[in-house]
C-alpha cells in the first residue's frame, strides 16, 4: 500500500511545551514511585514489627497506592495462558500473524478448538489505549472461536519515515486483516472503531470481495452522534476543527523512535476521560487504600490490575485523530451518505449479505443510546433478518465488552448471531 508523507510542518500553540512537561514529571514521578515502593515493602516486611502496630499499616498502604498511581507504564502483555471450556482448561496460543508499520495482526487459539471453528476478528479502538484494553473480550470470545485482534502500535514508537496514517489508512487496514484471514470471517468493532469496519463492510460488500464478513457487531460505536449525544460528543461539536489542532496535537520528543510525527498525545486523552469520572476514580483509590489497610488483598489486586491497563496509554497519529472528528463527530459523514474512502464514496446500501448486530449499553456516557443502533437504519440494502438490536441493561461503556455481564450477557449473543449467520453461508459451525 502507498504510504501518504508524515506531515512535518510546525504545530502551532503550547502542546509541544506540554509534552516535554509530562515527559519531565514522567520521569520525576518514576523515582518517586520507586522510592514509594521500596518504602511500602520495608513496611510491609513481616520482620520489621513497625508495620504492624501504629500508622505503619497506614503508611505502607499509603506509599503503595501512590506507587501504583505513579509507576511508568508501557505497552502491557494480553498474557491470557489459558482458557476454561465446559469445565475443561486449554492452553492459549498467541502469535503475530501479519506485521504492519501502525498495527500488527494477533491471533489467539487454543488446542480445545475444533477445525471448523469460526474465525473472529476483533477490532480495537484507536483511542489512545492499548488493544489489551480488550483482554476480557479476546478471552470469553476464544472459548468458542479463533480469535485476531487487530493490536495498533502507539504512534510515538512508529517512525515518521512510515509516513502518515488516516482514517482511509485504518479501513484499508481492516481489509487487509480480512484478506490475511481468508473468506467466512467474522468482524467485531468495539467502540470507536465501528465507524471504519462499517465502512469497510460496505465497500468490501460492493465489490463482492470474497473476504467480506459474514457478520459485523458493532458495540458502542459512535456511528451517528446526532442521537443522544453524550458530553464527549458536545465538546467535538462546540469547537472548531482548528481548536483541536492547535490545543491538542503534539509534536513527538526527541527520545522516542517516532520523533517529528504529529499525535494526539495518550496522556492527554487520558486526562479528559480521567475528568469525566473523577469522583469514581478518586473513590476507587481510596478503597484500594481502605482495603490494603484492612489487609484485603484480594480487592485491592483488582482495583491495581484495571488501573495499570488503563493508565497505559498511547499517542494517535494526528492525521486520523482530526480526521476522525471532523468525519464522525463534526460532519456526521458516515450516516448522511458524505463519506469517502480516498475519493470513493461509501455506499451503505451495498451491504446486503453481512449480517449486522448493534449493542448498546443502557447507562453509556460516551456513546449515547442509539449512535449505534443507527447502523441498522442507514444499511438499507440489508434484509430485516439480518439485523438485530441488543441494549444491555444496567451496563456502561467499558461494561459491554468487559466484565461479567459481558460474559454472561452480551457474548452469547454475539456467539449466537455469529452461529446463525454462518449457517445461513453453509458453512460447518460449532454450537
């Protein structure tokens, strides 16, 4: 594929003086945690008698959650090693089965699959986390399927020699994968990513493209942010395409092998979703301190383990970030028909043998109800029967891709519509 140069030119404004600020207190509050971790140990060693009696407990406790809150964190392992079928444990392979300069293709098996077992491919959202964000998806999905997640690099790590990466960029990306894992595939969009896989869909579904998939569910995807929108849909809205440009891109820091490339900076879209729920955030970190003082180890793990993956952040090219706004949140492209791919306009009538599921969540504060049940409405080539609608009560955004109520819930029906959409190919399914 022809790559588009990195743009080079100047960024305009104070967020190049902001990242190397973050880079200095980055590297400040690296010893800090370090030092906060050593002394939580000291305290916490059961031959110093200090730490039992007094404010010890208090102080090591104290000294741990902000060694945790401030430790530096990178790209984090999936690290799934195996799982439970009917009762019966398989160990999980995973390998890199198709390198890409801004994303790499994983696959997840296990030797508890049998031949026929449909092949799924998961796509993770390019919003600044890392697609191990999805750990709990990959390992409830692999039960019964081969799992592919596509594993986008942070782009301050790519280059700027592999030039530029848009939103055309990303869908080219997806048909791609499509095509490395061959015809009768299955597609899941979690998130932000619904958008592009759509597109996809759409234009590999006129083309008649033999890898088309045979499903796509599409979960809390902001397909159309007319409906309901959500406080993250206004701020895109309210300001101009230049205010994000000039307030929020970045120029990459010499130390890193992306240097030169223009981002939106992880740290910073960190910062905004961190905002949005800051009373639950500073709640969640004073239990874990509540629990670790009370010696209960086991809900403090789990309160570190879901902040460790989501303080891991990474940068977005800034050609697909501000395309992105402009495309899906500014103009609404996608939904009014406007939507182009390079100069071809993608045409969603020409999705008639792709089944679609639209999943929502009930108490979403990022995708508001119906941004993606819009799909349905605007894919109006495709039968009735191969559309389906599921709003997931009780479940926020994070909540219906991860957790138990997307074990329990949500999944089965993905597995179900997958199951009965491959039938209806004639293709061989395992139930």
């Amino acid at each position: 594929m022809k790559r588009k140069p990195a743009q080079s030119q100047p960024i305009r404004g104070t967020t190049n003086v902001l990242y190397n600020a973050y880079e200095l207190n980055r590297a400040w509050m690296t010893g800090a945690s370090a030092w906060a971790s050593i002394g939580a140990e000291m305290l916490n060693n059961p031959s110093l008698p200090m730490g039992y009696f007094g404010m010890g407990p208090v102080l090591a406790s104290a000294l741990d959650v902000f060694a945790h809150a401030s430790a530096p964190r990178g790209k984090p392992e999936f690290e799934i090693e195996k799982v439970s079928v009917d009762g019966t444990e398989y160990p999980v392979t995973e390998a890199i089965v198709l390198h890409r300069p801004f994303g790499n293709l994983l696959r997840f098996t296990h030797t508890g699959l049998p031949e026929n077992a449909p092949k799924l491919l998961i796509v993770a959202p390019m919003s600044g986390h890392f697609a191990t964000l999805l750990r709990g998806t990959v390992a409830r999905m692999l039960e019964r399927a081969e799992v592919f997640i596509t594993d986008w690099a942070d782009a301050k790590m790519v280059p700027i020699e592999q030039g530029a990466f848009t939103l055309d960029d990303y869908i080219d990306y997806l048909i791609g994968y499509l095509e490395h894992i061959g015809p009768g595939a299955h597609m899941m969009a979690v998130c932000q990513p619904s958008v592009p896989a759509l597109a996809a869909t759409a234009l590999m579904g006129e083309d008649k493209h033999p890898c088309r998939p045979l499903t796509l569910t599409m979960m809390g995807g902001p397909i159309d942010t007319r409906e309901a929108p959500t406080s993250v849909n206004d701020v895109a809205m309210q300001r101009p395409l230049a205010w994000f440009e000039h307030s929020v891109i970045a120029t990459v820091p010499a130390l890193y092998p992306g240097a030169g490339r223009k981002v939106y900076p992880g740290f910073l879209q960190l910062a905004g979703f961190m905002a949005m729920n800051l009373g639950t955030h500073l709640q969640s970190h004073y239990m874990m301190f509540k629990h670790m003082v009370a010696g209960d180890g086991e809900s403090a793990d789990a309160t570190k383990a879901f902040y460790e993956e989501y303080r891991s952040v990474c940068d977005l090219p800034a050609e697909y970030y501000l395309q992105t706004i402009e495309q899906v949140f500014q103009k609404h492209a996608l939904p009014k028909g406007e939507f182009r791919h390079g100069e071809r306009l993608v045409n969603l009538a020409a999705i008639t043998d792709t089944a679609l599921l639209a999943i929502e969540g009930e108490n979403d504060d990022i995708s508001g109800i119906g941004q993606t049940r819009a799909a349905l409405n605007v894919a109006t080539g495709l039968a009735e029967s191969r559309k389906r609608y599921l709003l997931a009560e009780q479940v926020g955004h994070y909540g219906i891709f991860n957790g138990s109520k997307w074990r329990s819930r949500i999944a089965p029906v993905v597995e179900e519509w997958m199951a009965q959409h491959a039938a209806r190919k004639g293709l061989k399914v395992v139930a």
